[in-house]
C-alpha cells in the first residue's frame, strides 16, 4: 500500500457486499476503486448504478491491478479461505465477511500468511460494531456492570431456501455472532470449548455436511478469565424467529436481549425492589463515532432531533448499524498502520471457537482446546 491517507478498496462479491459500495464510497480515506463479481450483467448494473471506476468478473484480474491496495470479500463462505489466501500473496490488505474460514487449517495459513507478509486481515464481524454491543461495551468500561460475571449469546435463523452452501452447514462453522461479542468486550481469547448438539435436521440436509444436529449449545472458557460464556445456534428445523441476541451479566447491572425483535432490551439493577430490578432502554446510535458523510448509513431507525442522534431498537437488516463502523475501522486501521479489530489471530480464535465446538458436539461434548496461534 502507498503512505497516502487513502486506501483504494476492492469489493468482492455484490450480494451482501452490495451493501458497502455506499459507505467506502462516502470514506474520506477510502477509493471505490473496483467491484467483483462474476455476471457481467449485474456487474455493468452496479457499476453504472454507483459510478464505480472498474469491474472485473474475474478474482484473479483484479488481484493483477496495481491501483488495489485492499479488498473486501463477501463472497459464499466456501470461497472465504481461499480468497484471502490468494489476497494476501497478491500483495493485499483483506477484510473479509464472516467465518474466516471452515477448517482450523485454513485460519492457521491465513494467520501466517498475514504475519509474513505484513498485510492486514480483518474479519468483519458485524456484532462487534453493533449499537448493542457498543452500548453494552461503554457500561462495562465504565464500570456501571460492576464485576463482569458470566455472557451468552445465540444467533437463530431459519435458512431453508438459502444459497447452496448453506443447507446442513453445521450450526456452529457460523458461531461468530456468538462468540465474537463474548470476546471482544474483554477484549480475551477463548482457551477450550465444549459442545452438545441437540435434536435432528431432516435427514437431507444433514447428508450435506454430515451434521445432524437441529441446535448446537457450546460453552467457551476464556483464557486468563474466571469467566466463561456459553452461546445457542440453529440454522435448520428449529421454530424460531431471527435473532442475533447477547446478554452480559454483571454484578451491579446486566443487559439482557429481548425475546422479540423490535422491542426494547432490558437493564437490570441489583439491590432494588424486584419490580425495579428490570427497566427497558433505548439503546443510543454510535454514529457520532464516524466520518460525517458515514452516519447517514448506521441507522435504519429513527433520528432524534432534540439528541441529535440516532435512536434505534432494533438489529434488523442493517446488523445494528454495524457497517459503516467495520468500514471505517479497516480503512483507518490501514490508514494508521495498525491492526484491525479484529485482527487475524482474534478471528481465527473466534471462527475456531465454532469450528472446535462442532468438533466438540460430534464427540459427545469433549473438550476440544483452541490451537495456540489463535491466543497471541
Ligand atoms: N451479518 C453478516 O456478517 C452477514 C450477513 C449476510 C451475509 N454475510 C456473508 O456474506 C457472504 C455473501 O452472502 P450473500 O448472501 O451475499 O451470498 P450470495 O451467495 O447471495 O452472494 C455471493 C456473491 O458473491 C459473488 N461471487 C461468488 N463467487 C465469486 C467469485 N469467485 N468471484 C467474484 N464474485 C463471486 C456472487 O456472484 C454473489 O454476488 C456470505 O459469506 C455470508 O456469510 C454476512
């Protein structure tokens, strides 16, 4: 990458990756160089659409491009690995949409990869950068949670009549929801997990993968920490509506993730009068946090004039305005030469928590210890 203050960004992959054409393009420090995908005719749509400079339909043109100084993958997650892989030896910074990859092997070279060659990875994470997570992140650096005592988390979702790689994918190869805000609030690694899986998927989707599980549960032991969490998946055959839910408990305050989407989450404080223990809360927008031209792209809520801020009870389609945050955090990472969060080893300990965790499940619950160049 050159030393200017702007990255020239390539997106990879125009389904959910779409999404941040908009973003980068509004990034003070970054260039909508390049857009990838492989119909021409959806490519030419976009392009035009956005005034995008150039589009490829193959990987590996763009990868020959000079001007490219980083790419965002949001290709099937089959593809993650390998993707990042070729990124990194063509000279690239990546940031790529989770899992990182769907073998502890492939997190291992990517982790390597980045180390040798210097180049950045993040994996965007959206949870992490979400309005909920930040929220529950300030009350426990402020130190309104008291002692922070134990966390979970559960991501639900009915995936019948997804893309083809997801029918039978195992729960946990997509536990990053999970896992990740179970880690990043204290900033800690995960030390060993053990999982049970629950239940049965119908018997053709669980050929797919070799996955029976409808539910897997899988507790995680966080390294250096008298803390562990425990987070619930279910991809398939499991009444539930969507929900990517953290609830962190702490001595003087908890916060819990409403049962319902769309309604308000709830703060419990100790040493009241039971009735009083609970109350509902209107969790802020962050959106203060970045680039000016950015905010506009937090929210899918409602705007506060008399706060001059975004309000928003919801998770929803824009992943709790998560997307401009984990745009801006790459592109000022790069900018500042300096990891992102999370960095390579962060996310490979968090994809291999799940990967781990399946591996746990099939053995009956054993427990499986994280590969030690996931915890530096
Ligand atoms: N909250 C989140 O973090 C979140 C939300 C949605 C999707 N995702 C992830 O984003 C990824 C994409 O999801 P989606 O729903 O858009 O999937 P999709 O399968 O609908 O779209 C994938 C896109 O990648 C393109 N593509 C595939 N192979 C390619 C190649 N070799 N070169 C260039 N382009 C290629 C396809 O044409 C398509 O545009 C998945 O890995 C998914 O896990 C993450």
């Amino acid at each position: 990458m050159s030393t200017t203050s702007i990255v020239n960004i390539a997106i990879v992959g125009l389904g959910f990756g779409a999404e941040f054409i908009p973003i980068y393009q509004a990034h003070p420090n970054a260039r909508l160089v390049a857009v990838c995908q492989r119909d021409p005719a959806k490519l030419a749509a976009l392009r035009q659409a956005f005034g995008i400079p150039k589009g490829y339909t193959s990987y590996a043109e763009l990868l020959a491009d000079p001007e490219i100084d980083a790419v965002h993958i949001n290709t099937p997650i089959p593809d993650h690995a390998a993707q990042t892989l070729v990124a990194l030896a063509a000279g690239k910074h990546v940031a790529c949409t989770v899992p990182m990859a769907t073998t502890v092997e492939d997190c291992r070279k990517i982790v390597e990869l980045s180390a040798a060659t210097g180049l950045r990875y993040m994996m965007m994470e959206t949870v992490v950068y979400s309005r909920e997570f930040l929220y529950v992140k300030d009350l426990y650096e402020s130190g309104e949670l008291g002692k922070l005592q134990f966390m979970q988390a559960s991501h639900q979702q009915d995936m019948d009549g997804w893309p083809h790689y997801w029918p039978g994918l195992p729960p946990m190869w997509y536990a990053t929801h999970c896992v990740g805000p179970m880690l990043a609030l204290t900033n800690a690694r995960a030390e060993h997990v053990s999982c049970y899986g629950s239940g049965t998927i119908r018997p053709e989707l669980a050929a797919a993968y070799g996955s029976p599980f409808a539910v897997e549960s899988a507790h995680l032991k966080l390294r250096g920490s008298d803390l562990s969490a425990r987070i619930v998946r279910s991809l398939f055959d499991t009444a539930r509506q969507y929900r990517e839910s953290i609830d962190v408990y702490g001595s003087r305050k908890s916060f819990e993730w409403s049962l319902i989407e769309h309604e308000p989450h709830i703060l419990h404080t100790a040493k009241r009068p039971e009735p009083e223990i609970p109350s509902r809360v209107t969790v802020p927008d962050y959106a203060h946090r970045l680039p000016e031209g950015l905010r506009p792209y937090t929210t899918e809520g409602v705007y506060d004039t008399a706060a001059n801020m975004h309000l928003s009870f919801t998770q929803g389609s824009g992943h709790g305005g998560s997307h401009p945050h984990l745009a801006h955090e790459f592109v000022s990472a790069l900018v500042e030469g300096r990891d992102p969060r999370p960095n390579a080893p962060a996310s490979a300990n968090w994809t291999c928590v799940g990967l781990c965790a399946h591996q746990s499940a099939l053995a009956g619950g054993q427990r499986v210890d994280l590969p030690e160049f996931t915890l530096g």
